[in-house]
C-alpha cells in the first residue's frame, strides 16, 4: 500500500475531481451531507470559517494498492484499510469523505478532510510523510499486501507529477552517482542534466545536515526520493572512495629481482624476509667490543717516543 498526501486550499476543485470522477464510488462520509457535490463542498467550506487564519484547510491523500491484491479489497476492506490508516495517521474528530476509484487496474481510494476539526482547532501536517511511510508500511505487513522487491516494477509509465518526477531523479542521481568520485564531480554531472542540488545547513554554522535536489517546479529532499540518497548515505559513498583512492597512493610496489633482469623489477616477498632475518641474526651490540683500545707508543729512529716528539714531557 503507497499513500500520497497533499494539502491545498480549494474543497471546490478537489471534491470535484475526487466525486465527479466516472465510476466513482463514495465510501463513506461524516459530518457531511453526500445528496451531491455541491453540497458536501458548501459543507467543508462551512467548517474551515471557524479557523478563518488557516488557509490551507483542504487535505487530499490517496491509497493504493497492487493488482496481485485486487481480490483481497472489497469496498468494505478498503474503507477499513482507510479507517486504520486515519487512525494512524492521528486524524480524528473532523469532516471526512472516502471515495474508491475504478479508472485503473491497480484498487486505489481518496479522502478528503478537513484541517479544521469539528472544534475549529487546527489538525497539524507537520512530520506527515514520516508518518504517511509508516503508517503505510504497517499496515502492508500487518495484512500482508503485496510488496514490489525493487523499483523496475513501479509501472512508472502510470505516474504523474510529483511522483513521475521523483522517479525520474532517482534514475538519474544515481547514475551520476556511480560515475562520480567526490561531490564537486557528482554536482557537475546533476548540474548538466538540469538537477540543482541544495545543501541544507545548520543554523550559523557551515555543518551540512541535509541535502535537496530540485528538477524545475519540484523540488525534493535526498531521503524522500529514497533513502539512500540522503546526505548521509552519499557522504559516506564518497569518503568511502575517497579512502580507496588515497590508499591506492600510499601503497608501494613490491619488487621482484630476476636473473634476467637484474637490479629492476619489485620488491618480493623473499627479499623483504632475507633483510628480516639479517636483523635478527645480527650480533648484538657488545659496549666492550665496542670500547676503543689503548694506542700505542712507536718509537722512531730519533728514540723519543710519541710524547716527546709532541713536544710534551720535557
């Protein structure tokens, strides 16, 4: 199961779009009254009055679902699946409408609620794709939805905006990615497919704590596109090469001497073992042997020894 949210300001355009479409069928509907469209519209709208300084009072999330589960939802089973996913999602004591939609092959459904709950106090959207990719995911494996392995299944021809796009970035940050050694390179490559990437940094600091990619109007934070694209995980990836890289530097070439080639080639291993054991076979350091022995005297045809023939002694 995938939910999308997006909040907006007009119940006109969306309850149209969500009631109006062909072979749409509504689900279920509080504090609203569902004679027509027009009049669950003049609904919401009544209600978001009381909370006239909350602009964007109009929240739409959609749910969906893979073909392999189509024989698993019902319209009762989807509506609970929307109930829980609400529940979840913290979402209570409000206007809410449940429409499913039969357009597509794969089961998806829409809701639409109010921001401006029944005691006109604002229901929060912050942390909401945090909350919407887990809720998700629990009740996926909870109920044992289906759960696509990679992303070469996503019927990516289907998408439309922000997800078309989303999966677009992915493809191609990740293949610069790959051919990329550090960040400036990586840059460069996503600057040259029209990608600006935009580091988010700590306040009155110079410390990067995130990173976004924008593609024209849309723009999305690295972990939103997938989680391996966060800041985290690409710094990694690219101290990761930059420690082969200066590794590969620092090594040194082994030499091999041969009979045919003699004083060239690499270090060997035998070689590096014959200077090991000429080490430790040294003969140890002896300070007597080491002490310097007495001169002594010569005589010279004159008879005066060394002293004298100094000029000493006299």
């Amino acid at each position: 199961m995938i939910g999308k949210v997006v909040i907006g300001k007009s119940f006109g355009g969306c309850v149209r779009y969500v009631a109006n479409k062909k072979d749409a069928e509504i689900l279920y509907g509080d504090g609203i009254r569902m004679d027509n469209p027009s009049f669950i519209i003049k609904d919401f709208d009544l209600q978001r009055k009381m909370n006239p300084e909350l602009s964007k009072a109009v929240a739409h999330i959609s749910l969906s679902w893979s073909e392999v589960d189509s024989d698993k939802l019902s319209n009762e089973n989807m509506l609970a699946m929307a109930m829980e996913y609400l529940k979840l999602m913290a979402i209570k004591n409000t206007q809410l409408l449940v429409v499913r939609h039969n357009d597509n092959h794969h089961p998806h459904l829409h809701i639409i609620y109010n921001r401006v709950d029944n005691d006109g106090k604002t229901i929060s959207d912050q942390f909401q794709f945090k909350k919407n990719v887990a809720a998700c995911k629990e009740i996926t494996v909870k109920h044992g939805f289906f759960i696509a392995k990679d992303r070469d299944k996503v019927n990516r021809k289907a998408l439309k905006g922000g997800d078309k796009i989303r999966y677009q970035l992915f493809d191609q940050i990740k293949s610069a990615q790959k051919s990329s050694k550090n960040w400036d390179s990586f840059g460069n490559k996503l600057s040259n497919n029209g990608i600006e990437m935009v580091f988010k940094y700590k306040n009155g600091s110079n410390e990067i704590q995130g990173v976004s990619f924008k593609s024209g109007e849309y723009t999305f934070k690295g972990s939103e596109i997938d989680r391996s694209l966060s800041y985290g995980k690409l710094n990694a990836f690219f101290q990761d090469i930059s420690v082969q890289h200066d590794s590969t530097k620092i090594s040194l070439p082994e030499r091999e001497f041969s009979e045919s080639s003699p004083g060239k080639g690499t270090f060997s291993e035998s070689s590096k073992l014959t200077e090991v054991l000429e080490i430790l076979f040294m003969p140890a350091f002896s300070p007597i042997q080491a002490e310097l022995e007495p001169r002594k005297k010569k005589k010279r045809g004159t008879g005066y020894d060394e002293e004298k023939s100094q000029g000493r002694g006299r």
